[in-house]
C-alpha cells in the first residue's frame, strides 16, 4: 500500500497542485539519499514559478507544492 501526501502550500486551486504532483510522480523516483530513492527533492516549474519539493518517511510520501516568487537578479 503506497501513501501519498499533496500539501499545497501555494495559492493556486487545489486541482492545479494536484497538475504539478502528477507531474514530479510521472517522472518517477528519480533522487537518492539515506532513506533509499523518491521523488525528485526539488523541481521548480520556471513558467509559473512553482516548485514541488518531496520527501519521503517510512509510512507515505509527501510532495509540498510552493508558489515561488521571482527576486530580480544582481
């Protein structure tokens, strides 16, 4: 059995956060650390300025969904 946490923290509707989930799940668990592999830790969306961050723990899942807003560049 396979638990999967959305925690959208961004202000976009919900069904949108889910758009990008599916996104960073489809291209699999692509990131390796001490915990085995997962989902990609970090994967900004450069159009919309979303980024999904994962983790993962021994029971589930969890991708967190930010709205990331752009610092101009120096």
């Amino acid at each position: 059995m396979e638990k999967l946490i959305i925690e959208n923290r961004s202000n976009l509707k919900m069904e949108d956060a889910i758009n990008y989930a599916k996104q960073v799940i489809t291209q699999g668990r692509i990131s390796e650390n001490h915990k085995g592999k997962q989902y990609c830790f970090c994967t900004w969306f450069q159009e919309s300025d979303i980024v999904v961050y994962a983790d993962m723990n021994k029971k589930s899942d969890k991708l967190i969904i930010c709205s990331e807003r752009k610092v101009p560049m120096k």
